[in-house]
C-alpha cells in the first residue's frame, strides 16, 4: 500500500487570503536576495569593527567565544521565529506576529520598543559609517562632517529603496559580497599571511581579570556576541516582497544566523591574532586598533581598499535597515495601529514600495543625527537601550509562541520543527531572559546615569508608549485579527486539505 501524497502548500496568494489580507506588493525579491537582506542588516563587519576594541579590553582575547555562545542562542530563537512566519509570512515581521501569537495591545507595546530600536540603530550604523567614509575621501573627522556623511548615507539609502524591491534586493547582494571579502576573505589572509600569535591566545585572559575569578569579567565581555547577532528577522520583514515565503524566509534566517557567525569569527581572530600591540589593545590603550592592523598588514592602498569596501557594507546596512523599519511602520499602519495609519500604510504604484513609510524611517534618524551634531555624549545615550529594545521585542514574539503551543497550537507553515518545536521554544526563551539580564548590568564608573543608561533607555521608552496606549487607546482603532494562531493553523490545514 502507497503512503498517500501529501496535498501542496498554499500559494502566496491563498495563504495570504487565509490571513486576512491581499497582495500589495511585488514578489520580486529571491530567496538568496532575502539572505543578503538580512545578512547586511546583521553586518558582521560593522558589528566586529565597532565592537573589538571593547571586548578585547574588557574579556581579553577569549571573547571571541560570545559569538559562538550568543550565534547558538540566537539561533534558538530563530528557530522559533522560523515557525512563525511559515504560517505568518506577513509584512512587518516583529508586530503582525506578536498580534496574531498574543493580542493588539502586547503587539503594540511589542512594535512601539522595535521601531524605537530600529530607528536608534538606523542613526548609530550611519554615524559610524561616517568615519569610514571620512577616512576614505580625506575628510576631517568632526560634528560638522560626522553630520553630513550621516546625512548623506540616510539620503542614499531612501533614495534607493525609493527605486524598488528590484534594487533593494541588488543592493543587498552587492552589500553581501562587500561583507564577505570585507570579513571572510580579509580575515583568513590575516590567518594566513600575517598571523603574529598562536590560536592559544584565545585561551589566554591576559591578566583582564585581575587577581579576582575571570567569570564576571567574561560576562562583562558579552557584548562581543550580543550586540552582533540580530537582522536575521529583517528577512521576515519584506515576506509579502518574497516568493514561496513560507518555507524559503526560515531558511534564510538559519543562513544569516550561520553566515553571521563564521564571519564575525574569521573577521575577530584575523585581527587578534595579527595584531602587533596586542598588549596594548588589551590594556585599552589602543581605542580604534583596526586601522593600524589594516595599514601594518595591508599597507595604505589596502588599507584604502578595505574602507571602500567597509563603506559599501555600512551603505547597504543602513538600507536593509530602513527597509526593515518601512515595512514594520507600513504593517503598523495598516492595522490602524498608529498615528498618520492611512498616509503610511500607503503602497506606491509602480515601484511597490512603501514610500511614506520610508520617509518616516529616514527623517526620525536624521533628527537624532541633528541632535548628536549638538551634543555628541548623547550618542551612547540614545542607542544604548537599542539592543536590549531589540531582545525584549525578540522574546516577546517567543513568550507569545510558548503561550499559544501551551494552549494547543501546531504551527500549520510548510516550515515546522515538529515535535521540536515546544523544547525549542522554551530553550529561545531561556537564552533571551539571560541575554537581557547581561545586557542589563550596570556599569562600573561610579557615575548613576552612565552605569543604567541601558535599563534607563529602556524604561522611558516603555513608559511613553504605555503611556500612548492607554490614552489613545489605539487597539480601538483597529480591526484586524489578534491571537488567532490555533484558528488561523486550522483555517490553513482546511484549505490545503480542499484542494
């Protein structure tokens, strides 16, 4: 006797139906184009440059482990996320699926601190790609031209996420080939050709830890991973902009968790192990040590070379971010969850995109741009709760999962970790309380605001968008379906069995 075949997924367009809306937007971005996408917002390279001099001064070189520690984490929580947007494969990603998993108002409290997040991150990636391209064309590096290198890479990236899913997803691939030499390649010439320590340096705590237990310090060094592996989600972000979402946007998260991690470990331990004032970099005597590694090992052309490349990853970091940050507005809107819903849940004819969306999460960054330039100490300011608002949303999509598997629900995406998925689930949920804790220790330099700028960030966000929500009370306004996933599972099953 045959095993009996099984019935086809849905198309795009059915399964869309089934949730309650209809295509708006084009269907042209691939599934390689997906990954680039959020392998580009992930962004090995900026996270590794900006972050190096920090975890090698606080954990020593054995802080290249948090990129496998927090890649494992993460990966939990993306095998989740996996299973959620198979059978959520809608716009927006972060709040359409905390709606549909638990409710209008926790998925408003949920969109309100990523958004928030997302634009902070928006102005922090183009302010510090501005010193790339300082460097580059031989610019002073001050308030004047940090302001307008900023300004420009925000203007860039509008003007060609203005033109289309179409060159979105070109700039992308090119932004992850950039990444790819930029981090890969550089990093096992560095292995190579320029290796000036053994790779038991990743072993050596280099006296970080004092006469005390190298335990703290390497929780203290956490930051070398956690501020590193999240984008994967932005591939969720654009679903309605992707083909056959519903199994290939799973995939490409997994690919970006992957990609991410062997890159950040080439890219890391190429300039530990080919640094020439190890030492020193580790005492914190050294604040930016990347460039003199460059210049020694590649020399100034190359080292010419690299920034160029560098510039191209930030250009195309800022634009899968404020794609991401569009599309999460757009899907807000829609829902007539904001302020301005109509005018931003707006789809151009034509191009398909998003337009006033976009403009939103091109202005909000340069406003905080225009802040900076007055006061430059408010950069830490402003983005230091920005990770910490990407995990809590993180884990507020996750704990709605777990509370929807408890009540019953067996995801009904073509993407499915089967009898995995509630030990998955509960382990994403650990990880993501553990991260948060970590990132929420306070610091040590005596000063109250410096040491709980984290938590601080955090709250006052929290509390301005309580406080909206219980004025404004914008889940009235709003009739699209909420915690649905176990109707919504059997509604799909129905239909693929109808056909």
């Amino acid at each position: 006797m045959t095993e009996p075949t099984p019935k086809p997924h849905l198309s795009d367009a059915d399964h869309l139906s089934v949730l309650g809306y209809n295509d708006s937007f084009e269907r042209s971005m691939s599934p390689w184009a997906n990954f680039a996408l959020g392998f580009t917002y992930l962004s090995p390279l900026v996270g590794v440059y900006s972050l190096m001099a920090v975890a090698l001064s606080t954990g020593g070189p054995p802080s290249i482990w948090w990129i496998v520690i927090v890649a494992c984490g993460q990966m939990l929580v993306a095998l989740v996320f996996g299973e959620v947007v198979s059978q959520f494969p809608i716009a927006g990603g972060i709040y359409p699926w905390a709606r549909r998993l638990w409710g209008k108002r926790y998925a408003w409290m949920a969109a309100w601190v990523y958004i928030c997040a997302l634009i902070v991150t928006i102005t922090s990636v183009s302010e510090f790609g501005s010193g790339f391209a300082a460097s580059l064309l031989g610019f002073e590096l001050n308030r004047n031209t940090t302001l307008a290198v900023s300004l420009a890479l925000l203007v860039l990236a509008l003007a060609i996420n203005f033109s289309g899913t179409k060159w979105l997803a070109r700039i992308a691939r090119i932004g992850l080939f950039a990444e790819l030499i930029g981090v890969i390649g550089l990093g096992l010439f560095l292995l190579i050709f320029e290796r000036k320590h053994s790779f038991s340096v990743f072993f050596d705590t280099m006296g970080t830890a004092g006469d005390g237990s190298y335990v703290g310090t390497f929780l203290g060094a956490a930051v070398a991973g956690l501020f590193l592996f999240y984008g994967f989600e932005a591939c969720g972000d654009v679903a309605e902009e992707v083909s056959n979402p519903a199994r290939g946007i799973p995939k490409a998260m997994l690919m970006t968790i992957v990609g991410g991690a062997v890159s950040a470990l080439f890219s890391f331990g190429g300039y530990v192990l080919a640094a020439p004032n190890l030492e020193e970099i580790v005492a914190g005597e050294v604040a930016d040590p990347i460039p003199s590694i460059l210049e020694g090992s590649l020399g100034a052309v190359g080292a010419k070379i690299f920034l160029l490349v560098a510039i191209l990853a930030f250009i195309s970091c800022v634009l899968s971010l404020q794609a991401a940050a569009s599309r999460l507005i757009f899907s807000f809107a829609r829902d007539g969850m904001m302020p301005g819903h109509r005018w931003l849940s707006k789809v151009t004819e034509g191009t398909k995109v998003p337009r006033n969306a976009l403009i939103v999460a091109c202005i909000a960054p340069a406003l905080i741009c225009v802040l900076i330039w007055f006061n430059d100490g408010i950069l830490v300011a402003v983005t230091s709760f920005a990770i910490l608002g990407i995990y809590l949303a993180f884990q507020m999509v996750v704990l709605g999962a777990l509370r929807q598997r408890v009540k019953g629900w067996k995801p009904a995406g073509p993407w499915s970790l089967r009898g995995w998925g509630f030990l998955v689930n509960v382990a994403a949920l650990a990880y993501g309380l553990f991260a948060m804790v970590l990132l929420s220790l306070p610091g040590d330099s005596g000063s109250f605001f410096t040491d709980w700028i984290v938590l601080i960030g955090l709250v006052v966000v929290l509390a301005a968008g309580f406080a909206y929500l219980v004025i404004a009370r914008p889940d009235r306004q709003s009739n699209a379906p909420e915690g649905d996933a176990i109707a919504v599972a059997e509604a799909i099953r129905s239909h693929r069995s109808n056909r």
